[in-house]
C-alpha cells in the first residue's frame, strides 16, 4: 500500500475500533438462526455458523428438558437486560427445522453433505446429526456430543457491547450490596459479579488471593480467560490447524485427529487472519460509494419490474378476455343452431301426428264409402268414387309404410374439444426463452464431449434443447453443427477430433421461438483416444493397506494392521514402502490417454506408466520395511526413479501430494530450478502414453496444458501405475473406468 492507502486504512480501522460504525446495524448477524433472538452462549459448529448453546442441546435432545445452567450475574439475573429470559425453540420451529432437511435430502438440495440425516441412537433418544440452520449442511456431533464445539466468545463478547449498547441508561447493579443495590463501578472475572466501590474493596481485601483477581469495567458477560480444547479439557489451545480452520493444541497435534495436518502458531494465526479480515474490512468500507449505488439500481429495478410485471399481467387477462368474447361467441352461434334444428324436427313430427290424428277423427270415411257402395247409379258412382278411393289408398299405403318425418339424434351436433382443450392446456408465453449458462465444472471432453447446462433461475418450462459445436482453429472458418434435440440439460457428442479446441453454445426452444444461444465455451480435447481401465484387485494388490472401491474406480491408502506391527522395526531414516496398483488393462501399441483425480489432502501419491517388467520387479521382490537398505521409487525430491533422463526406463512415475505436483529433477526444463519443479496440484491429471514413439506425457486435464513428458521404454506391455504411500486417494474418470459410455 501507498503511504495515503495506510493512513486511510488506519483511519477506518480506528473508526471501527471507537465504535463509530452503529451497533444497530449489525443487529441481524448477533441473532441465533432457530431461536431468532440474540445469541445466548454460542456454540461454532465445524462449518463455521453460531447457535445458541440451548437451541443446540434441544436440537440433539428434543425431548429433554434441559435447565441450562447461566454464569453468576449473567444477562438472566440482570431485570435490565432486554433478553432477561431465553425461551426453548418451539417445537413448531424444530419440526420446521427437520422437516425442511428432509425436503431438501428429498430433492438434492443444493449444497448439502451425504449423510444419514436426522440419527437417533438404539438405545437413547439423543440426536447425533442435524442440518446447520444456517447453511443446511448436515452437522454430525458423533459421540462428544457438544463438549466438542468451542464457545464463540468473540461473538459472545459482541452480544455484550450490543446489550449495553441496547440498554444505554440501565446501569449494572451491584450484586452484592443489600437492597436498595448500588450501580456497580467493576465486574470481577473471577468472581463472575459485579461491586460497586465499597463491596469491591469488602470482598477483595488488599494481602488476600482476592486481591489479585483481574476486575474491568461493569459488564454481564463472564467469559473464561483461556479458551480450553474440547477434545483435551485441560489443555490450552495454542496452536491453528490449517487444514480443519479451527484451534488445536498440542495434544492434537501429536497423536490426535490433527497429527497428519498443518498448523501454524497462534500468533501466526492471528495475526494472517486479522490482517485478512482488516483488510476485507477496508475493501466493504471503500466501496460503501459502489454499495450505495447499486442498491439504488436495485431499487430502480425493483420499480421496473413491478411496472412491467403488472402490465404483464394486464396483457395476458386481454388475451384471455378475448379467448372467452371469441368462445361467447361460438357457444352462441352453435347453440342457435341446434336449436333451429330442433324446432324444424318437432314441427315435421307434429304435423305428421295431426295426419294420423286426423285419420283416427276420419273413421266416418269407411261408413261413407259403404253408403257410396250403395249407389246404384253407375254415373253418379263413379263420380263420387274416384275421390273416395284415392282418399282410402293414401290411408292404406301409410299404415303399411310407416315413416317418421324426421329422427330424434342429435348426433351430426357432437362438438369435440378435445384437441382444443390440448391447446389450451399448452398455451403459454410466446416470449423469447432466456439463454441457458453452461456448466464447465460438469462437462468433460474426451472422444465424446459431456455437456452440461442450467437454466436461469425462476425460468418457465421449455419443449427442448438444441447444442451447437464447432472445431476451431482450422484454415476455413467450420460452420456451427447441431445436435437433436435434447429434451434434458445434458447430452453427448460423439466424434469428436483428438487435441483439437471446440467452442459449445446451446439454446433453448418453447412454444416453437428459440432463446439466443449461450456464451460459448471453449473444451480442448485429449491429444489421443482414451483408454479405458479399471483398478486391477489382482495383480500385486494390497488388501490390507489399500481400499479399493465396489466398481473398482477409485483406490484409497489406509493404515494396516501390517504397519502397525512393523511399527517397533521402523526405525529413524528407514524407508516405507510404496503401495502399488496399476490397471486392469495394458498397452501394446498405439496413443491412448487417461484422467484421473488425486484426493487434494493426500500425502504422497506416484502416478504414471510401468511396463510388465517393472511389476514383476515391485510386486515380486522381497522388501522389509525396517530395513535401511530399502529405497523404493519416490521420495519428493530424490529423483532416483529419474537419475538418468536421456536413458529411457521401463516406467516414468511423476510424485503428487500435500496439494502440489512434483517435477522429476531429471527433466530438462525444470534443472535446476526448484521452483519450476514444484506445481499446484491440478484438479484433474491426464496422462498420454505414445507407445510406438516411446513417449509418455503428463497433463492439467482440464486446461490440456501439458506439465511434464519424458522418453519411456515401451519394450513389453505397459500399463497405468499408481502407488500409494500415507493417507490419499485416487478417481478414475467416468469416461476413462466406461469401458463403453452409457448415461442415464
């Protein structure tokens, strides 16, 4: 920092320090996330959130009733604090509590550790693992229960200066003048009370133990002077685990849970950490400018979005307002049809009801023909029985014939609405589809590209999804190529070029409009096809050091009861042996590459290529681990499996561990240079073996940055080798453990 910057910051700070920043406004950081008032006695749980030293116990112990037990002249004992009671978490609250974990375990929920959940013991009711209110993260206790937690005495302390803040004209009473009390002047440590003057002076008489107490001013909180180890109770903490983030002391260091992690000095410690968080600090003060103005955009967006929310919703009530004017109208339309259909129906039956009815009224008509048959006059018969007989005809032919005028169906005026009643259901916003954001951390490149996406949040469903890929780098500019489409939010490429760069985009598709594609991706494919494998149980396998997984894709180092026993011969400067592995599979010819992942807390891992002849050699010759005359391939600096780089040798192993990638001092490029040798270590390593060229190379898998190569004796048949030496662990790649790629 410049010389201004330094006198900035320590102007901030020393506002910080005199309280100038308003205790009100960190009011919310000081509430408990269960009982929602301000924290009693916190407690850290290991990822970092404060609880209430009682809402802890209810959540471990639902069923107890526990009477926590308060330190003499607490905030409970004090009638002017503004918490002079802390109420029990509901049981409404706790059952909230659990019920969400078990929505979110339900569900995959973001962020959460796989754990059995809510645990009750067989044999007590008492809860071993429960979600952190804060982060949701599932907390397991195990056996210690809370005794394991440190108490947050720095937050303990905030709380503190918060109530008096709080309560500004309440004085603190003296705890040991009779009534009427006076107002305390000192708050002993030791006695855990405060005194005004004269009970100060009555109670620590000068030459008596008393005296030495250590007394400050008038307070409520009477917290230890030391802070105590939870898992050794009469040891100090004095020493800061980097690995865990959390103070350790000696114990722990020495043969506790700790042995294997770094730590540093609590000096050390306090002073990297308080530098960090002063500087922090300075950064959110320097930007209060930036904060204020963007909170002002926040607002302006807020506004906007009520506005264009509110129209939003006026445009789609028009839209279906003139759906139902546009429904009115056909219902009004097709009804009057039926109905004219109807009258037309009975009209035509009536009319043919009045004939016969008319015919049943006309049965005079058959007496008036027998008096007609009586005319003897041929004339005047004839006349008369023309009409008479076409009459009788008509009556005769309809009651052989009988007819309706007209059906009673109604079947031509059936409405099918079922596929209109489809379209309705579907109906949705004609708007653009927002672009979906691909996800690199998922997507993995090998002969065949995984790719994976997610939509925005709060987005409304899509019909599909369409992936476009293009090689890049070529002469000629290739045109962008498209998959089918994809109904989920993964899908693979095949065919894909060996060591070639690719640019991703994808797009989303509702009611038919396409959203714009998303940014493009850049993944570079392996330099060679990959090479499938599994760990091989069978060849030199080490049961009791090594811990092979069901599928046989991942192999974890662990203590065996053979090292234990060895451990009286182990002597100082004695070696230990490596544990090897190697894949079911070999190499004879060809390029081939792999990835793999190695366990980012892992001690000492070898990883690389061996030829069969070398196995033979590791897995078959006699090796004690006591003797000093032992020296197997390793060592981070030894070099020895390299002592000769222009010679090739029948394995090229590279050392990985402690968070970094050794370079073999052999190499070339790393000569002499101890700080070129020693890389971070990758997220994913990728190794490529050229057998026909007799070269072997070492990559960051993910960038396809290539770390390390060196010649290789590729004379008999050559497989992928790992050895293990302390705690770790190797990954394979699904694409490298598929020997035939298959995705649900």
């Amino acid at each position: 920092m410049s010389d201004s910057e330094m006198s900035e910051f320590a102007s901030l700070v020393e506002r910080l320090e005199r309280g100038e920043v308003p205790m009100k406004s960190i009011e919310r950081e000081l509430i408990c996330p269960i009982c929602k008032e301000l924290f009693t006695q916190p407690l850290i749980l290991p990822c970092q959130h404060s609880v209430c030293h009682r809402c802890v116990r209810e959540l471990l112990m639902p069923n107890h009733d526990d009477s926590l037990s308060t330190d003499a002249g607490s905030e409970s004992s004090n009638p002017g604090s503004p918490r002079a009671r802390v109420p029990s978490p509901s049981m409404e609250k706790l059952d909230r509590l659990v019920r969400s974990a078990s929505l979110r375990r339900s569900f995959g929920g973001r962020g959460s550790i796989s754990s059995p959940g809510w645990r009750r013991s067989s044999v007590t009711p008492r809860v071993t693992t429960f979600p952190c209110p804060g982060c949701q993260h599932d907390i397991d206790l195990g056996e210690r229960g809370i005794s394991m937690l440190f108490r947050n005495f720095t937050l303990e302390s905030i709380v503190e200066r918060y109530r008096q803040a709080a309560r500004a004209a309440v004085a603190i009473m003296c705890n040991a003048c009779k009534p009427p009390a006076q107002e305390a002047t000192k708050s002993c440590m030791d006695c855990k009370a405060s005194f005004c003057n004269e009970c100060f002076k009555m109670n620590h008489p000068w030459g008596t133990p008393k005296a030495q107490h250590e007394y400050v001013g008038p307070t409520t909180n009477f917290r230890p002077k030391v802070l105590m180890c939870p898992e050794h109770e009469m040891e100090k903490v004095n020493m800061y685990c980097e690995v865990c983030r959390r103070p350790v002391c000696h114990l722990c260091k020495l043969g506790g849970s700790h042995a294997n992690h770094k730590v540093t000095s609590m000096s050390s410690a306090y002073k990297i950490l308080k530098e960090k968080l002063s500087k922090s600090i300075h950064y959110l003060i320097s930007k209060e400018d930036q904060v204020r103005t963007q909170i002002s955009e926040l607002e302006v967006l807020i506004c906007h979005t009520e506005e264009n929310g509110q129209l939003a919703e006026r445009r789609a009530n028009e839209h279906f307002e003139r759906l139902l004017e546009t429904l009115q109208e056909r219902r009004t339309e097709m009804l009057r049809c039926i109905e004219q259909s109807r009258s037309l129906r009975v009209e035509r039956l009536r009319g043919q009801v009045e004939e016969y009815q008319g015919m049943l009224e006309n049965s005079g008509l058959v007496g008036y023909a027998q008096e007609v048959l009586k005319e003897t006059d041929q004339s005047c018969f004839v006349q008369t029985a023309k009409l008479l007989h076409v009459r009788i005809q008509k009556a005769t032919e309809s009651l052989k014939m009988f007819q309706p005028a007209a059906m009673p169906s109604f079947e031509e005026f059936v409405l099918d609405t079922s596929k209109e009643e489809l379209l309705l259901k579907e109906l949705g916003f004609s708007g653009v589809p927002e672009p979906p954001v691909i996800d690199l951390s998922r997507c993995r490149v090998y002969n065949e590209g995984l790719i994976h996406w997610r939509l925005p949040e709060d987005t409304l469903p899509t019909d599909h999804h369409i992936v476009e890929f293009r090689k890049l780098g070529s002469e000629e500019e290739q045109e962008w190529s498209a998959s089918e489409p994809v109904f989920g939010c993964s899908t693979v490429l095949s065919d894909l070029t060996p060591d070639s760069s690719y640019a991703f985009r994808v797009k989303s598709c509702r009611n038919r409009v396409y959203s714009p594609s998303s940014p493009e991706v850049t993944l570079h494919t392996p330099p060679a096809p990959v090479f499938g494998f599994l760990f091989n149980e069978k060849c030199g396998f080490s049961a009791e050091r090594l811990q092979l997984s069901k599928r046989r894709d991942s192999v974890e180092s662990v203590a065996g009861m053979s090292l234990l026993l060895a451990a009286e011969r182990v002597q100082t400067g004695s070696y230990i042996c490596l544990d090897y592995i190697i894949g079911d599979t070999g190499i004879s010819h060809g390029r081939h590459y792999w990835a793999f992942r190695v366990q980012p807390d892992s001690y000492l891992i070898k990883v690389g290529v061996a030829s069969d002849s070398k196995l033979t050699e590791w897995f078959h010759n006699p090796r004690d681990t006591s003797s000093p005359r032992y020296d197997h391939d390793s060592g981070h600096d030894s070099g020895s499996e390299d002592a000769c780089f222009e010679v090739s040798q029948p394995f090229t192993l590279v050392t990985v561990g402690m968070g970094r990638l050794f370079i073999p001092k052999a190499s070339a490029s790393a000569a002499g240079d101890h700080s070129s040798r020693v890389l971070p270590m990758p997220q994913r390593i990728g190794v490529c073996l050229d057998y026909d060229a007799g070269r072997v190379f070492f990559y960051d898998a993910d960038s396809m940055r290539c770390l390390y190569e060196r010649p290789v004796d590729c004379s008999g048949t050559m497989y992928p080798a790992f050895g293990l030496l302390g705690g770790g662990a190797v990954h394979l790649e699904e694409f490298i453990t598929a020997k035939r790629l298959s995705y649900m």
